[in-house]
C-alpha cells in the first residue's frame, strides 16, 4: 500500500495532473476532446484585471484554437454553481480586447471535479454539462460555439459515469483515505499520478501548504456542522412548542423564550418525548435528565 496525499486537497490534485500527459488523459475523459498542451499552469492568473473580481485557476492550459480550465471542489460551497460558471465567463471575456474585434479566438472548456458528495439529492449525478450553442425551436443545434462547462463528481458510483471517467474518478476516489494499493492501478496515467502523490515525496512547501488545506477544511467542516445543528434545534423547538398547544398544556412567555433559546438538538428532543406525556411545562422544561 502506498501513503498517499488524498486528492481532495488542492496540492496533490494540481501537482498530479499539472503534468501534461495526465492533464490529457483527465480532459480526454470528462470532457471528451484530444488536447495535449505544452505546459499546465497552477494558480493561473490573467495578467490584466477582467473584472472586479479576479480569478486564479487551479489548472490552466491553451493552444492556439482552445482553453482548458480544470478546478477541484472538495468542501461544499453555497455559491459553487455562480463561482464556476464565473470562472468559464471570464475565460471567454478575456479573449474581448477591442470592440472593433468580437472573435473568440479560443474555445473555452471549463471542468469542474467535485470530491464531496453532496447533499442535495438532485445533485447527485455522475457527469454534467453544459454549453452555449443555440438550439432552434426545432431541436437543431446552429454550432456556432463550441465552449463547455463540464462539472463530474469523482465520489458518484460507476454506473452513474461514463465508462472513459471511471479509471480516473476510481483513483480519485480510492486516494481519499490516504492509502491506494497501487497493483490495481497498472496503467502508465495511473501510476504517474500515484508517483506524484506519493507522500515521502513531497517538499516542504507542499507539506506547509498541505496543512493550511486540512486547517481550513477543518474549520469549513465545523462551520457546516454549526449550522446543521442550528437547524435541527430550531426544528425540536418548533416541535416542542407544537406538541404542547395539540395537548393544550399552557407555555408562559418566560418558557416559551427559553424553548427558542435552547441551542442544544438532543435536549429540544427529550423536550418533545416529554411534550407528549407531560401534564404541565414543568414537567417538560424541568424533568429528568
């Protein structure tokens, strides 16, 4: 078994396909065109402000006819749909440097990799994309643009993705725990990735950067939990409060306040258990532990 640099973390997933043979393979797969550039840039910049905000892309290559962006996704955002979709505008407005010239030089592919299962059901989809070629009312595609916007999560089960994004997505998904058996991994991509995650190899700038990473994902993950437990307590204490007016068990203001106030989740819901039998709020507020 190999000690790995789960890929969630920026630092292993840039330095892992920031080579272009495995930056190829990944574009290839989820995106589905033939593009190998000389050179990936990380933490790319444009040199020329956009707009008032800037970016800076994970990973960033382009030729003479296309623009490849790739951006990884591990801790959940609430404005991760806007924020991506901003990064792929930018990449086509950048190209607008004079209005006697309104040409897209390069076509813009923007992939997006999310290692965070979420939440919401309706986002739990393999692969998805989109771009902005017109379709007529007849269901004709014009082809007048070919720029794309393709977001993959890496932690879907297999049938749910392509069968060219599954060796990729497998090895993103198998590093996450820090360990890979790499004699699952034959394949030349594979074992250049495992070869660049490996963790004895890492510099001590990439460990220092590794561990504002797990810092800040640690702190994005107590946030998340807060406000989780925020809303499950404010569920209990909307049922406590229901369950004493069906029983028409009076609640003074005093205890009223003090059921809103309560922040714990596994108070409010001994709360309600006891709403359901109690004769009196005392015996809900002030009952045994």
């Amino acid at each position: 078994m190999l000690d790995v640099v789960p890929l969630r973390y920026g630092t292993a997933f840039k330095k892992a396909f920031s080579d272009p043979l495995t930056f190829h393979a990944l574009v290839e797969a989820a995106v589905g065109i033939d593009f190998m550039p000389d050179r990936v840039e990380q933490e790319y910049s444009y040199r020329q402000p956009v707009s008032r905000v800037n970016v800076a892309y994970d990973l960033f290559a382009e030729d003479a006819a296309r623009r490849t962006i790739v951006e990884l996704q591990h801790v959940r955002e609430d404005t991760t749909y806007d924020r991506f979709l901003y990064y792929h505008a930018i990449g086509l407005v950048e190209q607008i440097v004079s209005s006697e010239r309104y040409k897209f030089e390069r076509d813009v592919y923007t992939l997006v990799i999310f290692t965070r299962w979420p939440d919401e059901p309706a986002l739990r989809y393999g692969r998805a994309a989109t771009d902005l070629d017109p379709v007529t009312d007849e269901g004709a595609r014009l082809n007048v643009y070919r720029h794309r916007l393709v977001f993959v999560h890496a932690r879907a089960s297999m049938e749910k993705l392509p069968p060219s994004l599954r060796p990729l997505m497998g090895l993103i998904d198998d590093t996450l725990d820090g360990h890979v058996d790499e004699t699952r991994y034959p394949d030349a991509v594979s074992q250049h990735i495992l070869a660049r995650i490996r963790r004895e190899g890492l510099t001590p700038d990439e460990n220092a950067k590794l561990k504002e990473e797990a810092g800040w994902e640690a702190a994005k993950r107590e946030e998340r939990q807060s406000g989780e437990n925020k809303g499950r307590a404010e569920e209990a204490a909307r049922a406590v409060l229901t369950v004493l007016r069906v029983r028409g068990i009076a609640v003074p203001d005093a205890a009223r306040e003090r059921i809103l106030a309560e922040k714990d989740p596994e108070r409010l819901e001994r709360w309600v258990e006891r709403a359901v039998v109690a004769a009196s709020i005392a015996e809900v507020l002030d009952g045994p532990s």
